[in-house]
C-alpha cells in the first residue's frame, strides 16, 4: 500500500478543560489513518501525525489536504498549521547481507 507520512505541526486555539482531558487521555506518537496527538504540557502547541493513501499520481499537495480533513475530524479548534510529508513509496530500505 502506498501511503504518505504527515506531521502537522500547529497550535490548539481556544481547547476547553474537557478537550485538553480527552487528549491527555490519548495515545501517543504513532502514525494512523485517524492521526494521533502529542503536546507541550498546556495543551497548547502539538503534532498531529496521520498516515494517507497515496495514489499513483498523488503529490504532497494532496497528502496536506488529506492531513487537514484527518486533523478536521477530531473536531478540535487549531491554527498556525505547518507540514512535513514523507512519500513513502520513495523510502528504499538496504538489508545486510
């Protein structure tokens, strides 16, 4: 499966005390479809990592979009987003022989 790996690196706006205990409560740094959260100890400034399907013609372009509609889903204000994607289908693994 080809897959794009997005960090987005960005600031809570606004969290209420239940939002920041909901995301205490959260797993942690792993790449997934619905993207998990790590955070400063306020809760204000976080890395949201998700893991999206990279079709054949796909670029990092899409891979940010897909990223955004991941982050969006968790419901949660941000902003100040920035991203760094990784094309997995460009990572070439060198066994030892």
């Amino acid at each position: 499966m080809n897959v794009f790996r997005v960090l987005v690196r960005g600031k809570f706006d606004g969290l209420d005390e239940a939002q920041k205990a909901s995301l205490r409560g959260s797993g942690g740094p792993m790449f997934s479809a619905e993207g998990s959260f790590t955070f400063d100890s306020n809760v204000t400034a976080f890395t949201f990592r998700c893991q999206v399907p990279a079709g054949p013609d796909d670029d990092e372009r899409v891979a940010r979009e897909r990223a955004t509609e991941a982050l969006r889903a968790h419901g949660l204000p941000y902003r100040d987003l920035a991203f760094s994607v990784t094309d997995m289908r460009d990572i070439r693994v060198r066994r030892k022989r």
